[in-house]
C-alpha cells in the first residue's frame, strides 16, 4: 500500500487559508465542532508563529526520510508539509537543508509526528514547525513511503489539501470541503468575542452574560 | 460531595504574599522543609513571570470547566486560580475571554493540573499560567463540582486561602497558617546565601564552606 | 563501587573543543557516524546556548548532590559537567549557588539527567543547562557517588574527557580519542552542506543533488 | 456534529470475520500491508483472549459514559464496541454491569482508549477488553457524543462496520470492503509461515532460507 | 518537618475494613461520591488479590528505605503499609525479607508510589503490592523521613488510619471517620446491583432501566 | 561504525552463568554493587521466567530487523540475544519464526529495548522475552546494523559476552570479566539472607537485627 506519490490535489482557496491562520487554532476548532486537532505534545519549535496552508502529507516508515525529498517536489507556494511515521518514532528527519528546499518552494512550514533537528538554524530562517521531538538522531533513505495519501496524524486524520492551522496552541486540521463553512463561522465566532471580551474586561461575570445561574442552581449548586 | 462553593476563605496578608513572591519557588520551598511542591510537568507558558497570591481552587470533572465561571465571582484582587480535574484530563479550561474576566477582577495568575489554551493572547495579556499541557482541546458546561474545597493539585494537596508561589522553577504552595513563618525564614535562607554566594563567585568551595571534607573522608571517599 | 573521584583526567585540545562547538550537534553527531546522541528528553533550560567542553563526570544517588560539590573542585576551565543519577530521578540537584562556584571555575555549563532549578538566575547568569526537568525539589548530602568515572547518561556512554557538545538540538558526546578526527569530518561536512544550501535555496531538487528518481524508481515508487 | 447514532451499518460476513480471529492479529496486520494497527498501549485485562468481531464505534467525551448505554442497543451478535474519547482520557467508562448487558446480545468483546474496571468480574465472565488504562475512576452522563461515526482509535481511523482483530499482540482494524481478500492474504500467509518453521526449528537459518547473504555483502557488511 | 514517628493512631473497626474489602475498589469509590482513587499507574504486582486495611503511611526519601523498617514496628495485624516517596522514584524499596518481616506481624499487603522487586517471592507468599514500577534498584539507608504523618500518594491524600481498599482495578483511600457510612453505601449500592445485573443479563437495555431515552431525545441525540 | 559482525566472543563459563541465573536479578545486582540493572520498563512478556546466558548483543536501526536474522547464526546454546535500537522504537522486531529459529540453536530468550509480537506463541513455545513493549508493527530489512558490538541497552552498557540474568524483577547485566566474583557474592548474600528471613519470620525486627535504633536516634528520629 506504501509506494504511491498523488500528484494532484486539489486545495482551498487563498483567501480562505489566510482567513482561517487569522482566526488562530483555538477558534478555528471551535469553529469545527471541536474536531481535528492533533495531539498536545505536537510543540512549536519557537513562540509566536501562526501559519495556514494546504496539506502535502507524507507517510514514513521509522527512522527514513527518503519520502521528504520526493514530497518537496509536490509543495506549491502555501503548502504545509505534513508527516506520519508508520510506527512511533523521534528521528529528526528534517533540519535545515531540507528547510532551504522547502522554504525556496514557498512551503510555509512542517507538521511532525516525529522528530526534527537544526532549531537554532530554523528559528533564524523564520521557518516553523510543530514536532513530537527535537532530536538531532538522523535518518536514512532505503524504504518507499508515499506522498498524498490520507493518514493519521498525532490522532488526527489528515487528507492531502485539507487546511492545516498552526499557532502556539498547537495544531489543527480542517477537511478541505469544509474550510469556507468553518472560516465563516470561526469569524462569526470571533465578532461576538469581542463583544463578550469588552463586557468580561469591564467586570460583567460570565455567570451573568451567559445566564448560568439558574441552571447551577437547579443542578444543585450549593453556596456555603 | 461536589457542587459546592465556599464563599468566606481566610486569606494571608498581602505584604506576606507579596514577600514570598520576590522570594520565589526554590527559596520558599525549601524555608519550608522541602514540601508543598508541585509535580514538575506543571510549567509556565512563558518565561519570567514570577507571582504569589491567595489560592482560589476548583475541583472540576474532566473536560469541563462549568466551575471556573464560578470561580471567578469569588475572585478578589490578589488571588490565584487553582484547578484539579477529578480525573487526569489534558482538556483546554481556560483562555483569553476567562483570563480578561479574571484579570479584570486583579487575578493573579493560574495553576492547572490540564491544559490552557490562546496562550498568545495570555502572553500578551501577561496573565501567567502554570499547567499539565497546551491543547486547544474544548471544554463543556454540564457538571458540577467544586469551588474553595481541599484539592490535591499535581500531587500536592491545597487549601483554598493557602498561598501559590509560582515562577520558572514551578509551584509551591504554602499552608495558610504557616505563611508568616515560612516568608522570615525564606528571608534569612536569602540572606545567608547572598553572603555564601560571594564566597563561591571568588572561588571559594563548597567542600570549603560547608566543611564537608572530614564527613566525606569518614564516608570512605577516596582520591585517586 | 562508588565512592571515588578519579583527579587526573585527559583532555582535548582546547582548540578542537571549540571548533566541536562552532560546528554544533547536528553536525558532529552526523560526523561521527550517528553515535553519542543523548535522549530527546534532555532539553536546554533556554534558548540559544552552544557550548562544548571536557567532561567531568558525576555519578550521584538519586535525591542526594553531595557529589556535585566534589565534582567543582574537579573542574578546569572548558569543562562540562556531567552527571548520571543512579536511578532515574527528577530532583533539582543543581541552582544558582552551585552554578555561582561552577563558574567561577571556568565551567561551561551542566547536562544533568535529572532535574535543575533557580533557571531563571542561571538565565540570567547565562549558565546553559541540559536537563530532564526543571524541579525545585531539593537535595540532602548523605551518600556518596564518583566523579570522573564512566557513566551512562540519558541512554549515551560518556568518559570523562570525552568531548560534549550541547545547543538547541540537544547533547551529543564525542569520545576523547575520536574528537580531532571527528572536527575534520565535521568541517568537510559543513563544507559540502554550504554548497548543498546554495543550491537547494536556488530551487534545485534534492532528487536531482542527491540523484534519487532512478533508486526510487527500481524500489518501485509509482506516481499517481 | 456529535449526537448522531447510525442505526443500520453493513457488516463483514460471519465466516470471513472468524477466519480472521484465528489468524491473529500479528498476522492480518501483515497481511494487510502493514496497516491498522492501534497504539501498542492498547493492552488486554487478561491474557490468551483471541476475537474479532463488527465494530460498533461510539465516540465519546471525556469521562462521559452515556453513549455506551446508546451503543449497547445497537449491537448485533458478533460486534464489538470501539470507543474513543474526544480528548485523551482514561477513566473507566466501562464495569462489569455494562459487560453483562453488551455480552446478553452477543457482543464479543471492548476495545477502548480509555480506562475500563471491574476487571476481576470481567475475567471471570470471560468478557475480553484492550484498554489504555484500568482505571476505577467513574464517569458521568451529561453530554452527547455519537454511535457509529468515524473515529480515530489509538491512532488508527475505524469505520463503523470495520473488522477489530485483538488478541495478545494487541488490536487490528481491517476496513470492511478489504475484509476477505486480507483473510485470503493472512491464510497464504500463514501456509508459507507453517513451512518455514518446520525448516528453521531443524536448523536452517532465515540467512539462508530469505536468500540474504549476498544483499548484506553488497550493503558491506563485514565478518570480523 | 521529617524524622517523625506517630506510634498511637486509631484504626476502623476490623469487620468494617473486612466489609470493605468484600465490596472491592470500584464499588468503595462509587459509594463515597467517587474520591479517594490513587493514580491509575498504581498496579498489583499479580491479579487477584483484594485486601482492605488500615494505613501505617510512610514518608521516605527517594532511593531510601530505612523508614521501611521503622514502619514495620508500627504495624498491627490488618494493616496495610503506604509508601509515598518525597519526590518521584522507582527504587525498588521492598522485597521479599521486609515482607517476610511485615507478614509476620499480620500485614496485609503493601501500596506503594515506587518500585518493587523479588515480585516472584512476594507472589509465592502472596504477599500483595500494588507499584508504579516493578524495579531491582536498591536503596539505601542514610536520610529520615516520617511514619503514620499525613501524605498525598499517586495524587490522593492519605491520613495513618484511613482504610486503604486494593484489587485488580487499584487502589482507593476511605478517610476514617467516613469508613462505617461509606461501607453502608457500598452495600446499598451492591444490593441495587445485583437487581441491575440480573436485567441487563436477561437483555433489558439500561436505556430503558434508567428511562434515558426521554432526556437523550431532550439533549438532541438523533438516530439515522 | 555499523555494518560489523563480530564473531568470535568470549562467554563466561556454564557453570557460572547458570549459578547467576539460580540467584535472581535482584540478588546479583545487589551482589555486583548495584549495577548493571536495565530500566524498569523492560517487562516479561509472561511471569515465571529466570534466565541468564551470554549476551549476542544486536545495534539495529529503528523498525529495521535485518541484523536479528545475522545475529542468529552467531548464537550458541546458551546465548541471550539482546538488541538496543540506534534511536528509541517499539516495533515488533521478533517473532514466533525468529524465537524457532533462535530456539533451534539453543537460545535461552531475547532481551529487546523495543517491541515483540506473536506473544501468545513465544508463551507456548517458553521462550521468554523482556521488551519495552508489544507491538504487531513489522519491521523492514533495508539498512545494515551490528552484531557483537557494545550497545548501551535500555540505560545500561552491554557488551558482548556479558552474562545476562533476566526474571519478574527485570533484567540485569553482569561484566564478563565479573562474573565470577560476582557470583561468589551473590552466593554469600543468599546464605546470609535466609538467617535472616528466619529471623524475621519470627518476629525479630530488622530494626534489632541491623542495630539501627541508635543510628536514627542520632539522626534525630523522634516517637510521639
């Protein structure tokens, strides 16, 4: 089943992707039903980034990155490169090389299950990356993997041209179908949180602007 | 034995919290006989933040953060918010809408055995957070549980009113009625070591200092 | 088996070290044959550090530092500090104080597989640190250990005077009598990857630098 | 998008289902290409058990047990429940009065990624689970979740109707439309293994029986 | 705040613990509103043993066993020592000689937030330990701690006397002076059970049982 | 440094290795100083098992079990097979073919920081196994490791022709050139333990046998 590289997939819009990395992971998530994020321990390699872009996914075996160089040549400008292993593993298998070659293809970024080394050199380039692991252990290239098929990732499933988000917050998968719905009620989500912030920032309690006292009251709720 | 909230807690002087803060998490920890420590994975969402206040704790079923709401009303300035799941949960309780309406009541800060989320617009807010995880994981608002209850808290246990010493060493707690104590004596720990410092920044030993070659020697240590 | 401190010890040439240093632990781990990487658990308390230097060696029961103040009177200038626990262990052996004296000697710097605390002051002082954890637990001086003996720390056997080198990507070791030869591979290495960069930056494929798409092919990766 | 319960899902014929119980899961995984494999964390409360079964998915929020009571009702002789929390969770949603009621309709077996108690009742009434923790940690029934719906399950996606391999090696989803060509491929698997360990239980070494000695030779390796 | 032995503490009455115990850690923890569960890390070190006790706590050094033997003179036929160590560890800090020493004083078993070893002769003496590990690590015997003083264990706070209830699903803490009602509830709750049991095996659903088909419908839940 | 397999080893003498073996892990390790002991998570695949027998050391690449095949045909009878991963894996390296084929030529077990399958058989078969895990996931056979080399192993350094003693309590490796010693020590130990698991079956407390009462009292220990 490995072995297959998908050369054409469709992706979202521009304007969507860029509205959705405006909209940040926690909204975009909630904006979703509260569906496709991936794991907690997926961290940023350094604070501040926040980046949209269409999935180019990348199904690993263990310790190889071979599939990385064949994934590089499918990246359009606004792609974010996503990778699985096949088993659970920490390798770093991208540092800064790999980066340069993504980077001068317009790719915005990496999602890994895995690891990734040459930070120091990254943070400098500006080019971001959510990983299980920062580990300098390098990799070998002896066995095929594929390039755009569906995987799951840190428990998410992703699909090659599904939107991925990425902020401090960690990382978020919106299926492609769904990116204009989603991006549309992550800003409406967003305009009545302003509302509710100004209202919070002046004192109201959220018992109040959300109407929970009485439904405590009748789950029992008891003040001593 | 859940869905209760105690409105009345004692709190310590604010010239005492304020104290054991500029003492920090190491020094008061140890002026208090090495207790009251939090689990080590409870870490800040940024560097530097150095706080003390009056402990307001919740006990909140797993993926629910109903009780934080009710937290916040009894919020008075200077406090810190505490939260224990009543099972292991990585969930996202809190962020930047809750934080607004905490700070807005002179909150502190937060220590949370989970997660936290929009921790970019917490750093900007600089509303400190110690927790278990960042995961924009969503909460729901169904079940009761608790609020200025004993909760043991990553593996310390924690009165409400027992002071939150918390910097980028992790969390301390210090009981209420030992609050006064432990500040003179973090006090007089400061001082002795600004004296033992200067000593080892101009090359004096340790093994010197504390006289601890004849117990080493007694010990069997040997030199070869 | 415990209870020695072995004074003499072997080290590299000052020149070499540096020059390890200046290549980084990417680099050096890739030179020497993909060996000596510590575990992905050990991290720097921040970021930006890269140092190299001789270590000097601690193997510490667990929960007790004693060995620590041995080991400062061990220390040259240039030197690491190395130390293993007995047992696996989080505790805090290590803060300002120590760190105060450590430098005062010349040392560049811990890699502990255990825990560190007062990070902030030895931010401040820019004293890097490699650890598992950052834990203010204290210590008590009651068992001995050795210094400079062979230890096992995080997964890696280290000698003392082997060659550490530590920055954003971790701690690798290099062996005493493998370092000048691995300074050399290192260099050619990071001559080529200049090259390599400039190309990759330019839009060249590194399926075409590294001439993959035929090995590819006769593995049997087919395009879709 | 939660709150859905899908009543009518196709299933797997029983004979084809059977057949893949008593290969194992070690052996479908392989003769499935490798894929589909939950987290080796899943382990079994007791060992020696060996089922498969239709899966019945529930998908869940954490600490929230009402779906299984949903579920249960759709469960035909030969299913076996699948449940994933929506966020990471390991309470025990699942005791031995839900067992009697799931095995009073036929159900073979729990695979959960969660927690799971009443162990020692479970054993006794021979009511196999593979679970991430056993846990006595009680659970709610306050919020939705749904009854066969795409989940993703310690790591691997299972459509409702899929097959669940389990046994000591841990659990297998085998997509419903593969089902009986991954049999024909486990049963030719399992007639060329018979014949290899009659060779390698006389002596003949995989060496030489895989034909390896010349592709090592040309990789380099070397007899010292 | 160490190097203290409390010898008078007062104990539940021995048919209460023993009544506990019938009920079993599931049942203990529902009937006293679900709190007092120790981590679900806590394992025995054989299935099925279940034993009730009081608590004789131990507060012990990392890597120190020497409150151990303090303890054991402490104990009364029917109880159960509890280790907490002051900060985590593994060591093995009980084999088969201490059990053979505590057994003959009429212990019941041993629930420890640590390591363990001989688990082969504990098991031939049937001498029941629930763990977090299962390690040879020794210890040593240099550093006081405390007996019979209040300490939070695998997260739940335990106070000499309390009734420590142990079986395959854990273990659970019942405070003292809650014992006698908590027994009553758990009986109470085991009658109820039984009628439970007896429908749900004769195929009644607990949607029905329960009447939860009318708040479902309430909630949203749709059938497809 | 890898693609090397070193064939002739010097073992320790039968006699030897089979009187480690009587003793036990935790025995030996005490016996050797407390060395030598692998981590705690490397756990039997079923209880009951104590082995011991000269180390045929593997180093294999992640999700890579080539070199299990090479290392076959270095095995005499009598012979653990260990095997240390280049970088941390659990893939399921080792089979019921491989435990026939290793079993042929007089294997005593497999010592392995990673995965096994096919655990139910390996039972049936006796042929025991310590791992980190188990887990279905195959593995390939692409790229060239060791045989007969020094490989740090789950923490502790092992080089080939060790004695490995392995059984419930862990796994625990013994120096070559210290094999003797060790054992007439770990003999020692054992004669002096059963006089004082007599005793202490009796009553007398380890707190008179050891003499500790004046020790603690010194220390400060107090009975209130």
């Amino acid at each position: 089943m490995s072995g297959i590289v998908v050369q054409n997939i469709a992706r979202v819009a521009p304007d969507v992707i860029d509205g959705l990395a405006a909209c940040g992971v926690a909204t975009v998530h909630e904006a979703q039903g509260r569906m496709g994020l991936l794991a907690s321990y997926m961290r940023p390699i350094y604070a501040g980034a926040r980046v949209a872009g269409s999935a180019v996914t990348i199904s690993a075996p263990p310790g190889d990155n071979w599939m990385v160089h064949v994934a590089i040549e499918q990246l359009q400008a606004g792609d974010i490169m996503l990778l699985a292993p096949t088993s659970p593993c920490e390798d770093g298998y991208f540092g800064d090389l790999l980066a340069t070659s993504a980077q001068a293809r317009g790719c915005r970024g990496l999602v890994i299950d895995a690891g990734v080394r040459d930070v120091r050199d990254l943070t400098g380039m500006q080019f971001p990356v959510w990983s299980k692991a920062v580990f300098a252990q390098g990799t070998v290239k002896n066995t095929l993997g594929s390039v755009n098929v569906s995987v799951v990732c840190a428990g998410a499933l992703v699909n090659p041209g599904d939107v991925i988000v990425a902020d401090d917050d960690g990382v978020c998968v919106v299926p492609r179908d769904r990116a204009e719905a989603v991006l549309a009620a992550a800003r409406a989500r967003e305009a009545k949180e302003a509302e509710k912030r100004a209202k919070l920032a002046a004192g109201v309690l959220g018992l109040d602007i959300y109407r929970m006292r009485e439904r405590l009251a009748n789950k029992g709720l008891k003040y001593v």
